[in-house]
C-alpha cells in the first residue's frame, strides 16, 4: 500500500520498483521434491492414504456440519488403521503387545503417588463442596417451608377469631357453628329455667325425690 502510495504521488517511478514474477514450474518443483525426499521403508514412516469418496452434494451439507466432518475424519482415521494392521501383519510384525510385556514408566513411584494424594484431595473437596451446598439449599428449603405453616397456622388463628366474633355477636351461619359445636339459636327468656329444671329431674329420677322436710318430726293423731 505504501509503495502504491508513492507511486501515484510520484515520490518513486515504476523503474525504481523490482517486479517479481510468479512462475508455477511443475518440473522444475518435482526435480526439487526427488531431491529432498528420502527413500525410506514404508515401516519407517508408516504413511497411510485414505481416499474417501464422498459425493459433492454430501460434500456441501459437510461443510457447514461440524459433527459431520467429526464423523468423517472419525472414518477415515478407522479405515487408515484397519490398513495399517493389515499390512504389519502382512511384513510379520507383531501389533499387539504380549502379556509378559513390562515397560517402565516415565515417572518414579513416588511422583505417581504424590499424583495420586492430590487428585483424592481434590475429590474430597469437591466431595465436602457438593454436601456444605446441599446443606445450603436443604436449610432455605426448610426455612420456607417453616414460613408457610407460620403463616397457614396464623390464617387459621385468624380466621377462628373472626368465627368465633361471628358467633359472639350472633351474625355466624350454622356451619360455623357446627365446627365449634354452639348453638346459634337465641335462648328462649325461660331457656335457663328450663334447663335446671331439667337437671334437677335427672337427679331425683337417679336419687329419688325424698318426700317433704319440713314438719318431718311432728307428732300426728296416728
């Protein structure tokens, strides 16, 4: 951009400015790829080609998929490998590892261990992590619930408090009434009279009457 700048400023001319030309010389690029490249055995390198057909309209729908080309690389990393054991077991090598095989490994027993203390360390905090949020939700879980019967308990005290005045002053439907078992029906002006009377019944029906008192020890003619 700068030298196209200067160009049409005129500050450079084209003279000044070196022209690269880019030529595609397949031969002379292929002399240089033979040069370079090393005749080795193919168990050397163990390069494997898989060339899978995919139509072109498959092709577009892949393009714009992710999970599609996840599956596709997936097959062809499968049919690669599938080659690849066949022809080691075509040369007589082994590709399966023998029971009595031992390797060493990379990392001392005691680095392993240390390895292993800490990742049960984590686990164990994210262990108490998990129990003290569980507590958490169970505690405000319990908290609301003990809220809704304070508050269910104080509507019912209310509303027996509000019957109960219905009932006081007369105004309760008899409904009401049955729930606190009181009779809404105004007295009678002898209701009081009448119900000792009664009382008085039952007991002399029990006890007996007992005759007259007065003048009990009175001589008389017989």
């Amino acid at each position: 951009m700068e030298i196209t700048g200067a160009l049409k400023s005129g500050k450079i001319s084209e003279e000044g400015v070196k022209t690269i030309s880019h030529v595609n010389n397949i031969p002379k690029i292929k002399e240089r790829l033979e040069a370079i490249q090393k005749k080795l055995p193919w168990i050397e390198n163990l390069d494997v080609t898989v060339d899978l057909k995919v139509p072109i309209e498959e092709m577009k729908t892949i393009i714009n998929d992710n999970f599609k080309q996840e599956m596709l690389f997936y097959k062809q990393s499968e049919i690669g490998a599938q080659q690849s054991i066949a022809r080691l077991q075509s040369l007589g090598i082994p590709t399966q590892r023998p029971e009595d095989f031992f390797a060493e490994m990379v990392k001392s027993d005691e680095h392993m261990k240390r390895v292993k203390e800490k990742l049960i360390s984590k686990q164990l905090t994210m262990q108490r992590t998990e129990k003290v949020t569980k507590i958490r939700k169970m505690k405000k879980l319990g908290k609301s619930v003990q809220q809704e019967v304070l508050k269910k308990r104080a509507d019912d005290k209310k509303n027996m408090m509000d019957n109960v005045k219905k009932i006081r002053k007369g105004k309760a439907d008899q409904e009401d009434a049955d729930n606190f078992e009181i009779n809404t029906e105004p007295e009678t002006s002898g209701g009081k009279k009448n119900e000792i009377n009664r009382k008085r019944k039952n007991k002399d029906s029990k006890y007996g009457f007992g005759g007259k008192k007065k003048m009990a020890k009175k001589n008389t003619q017989e």
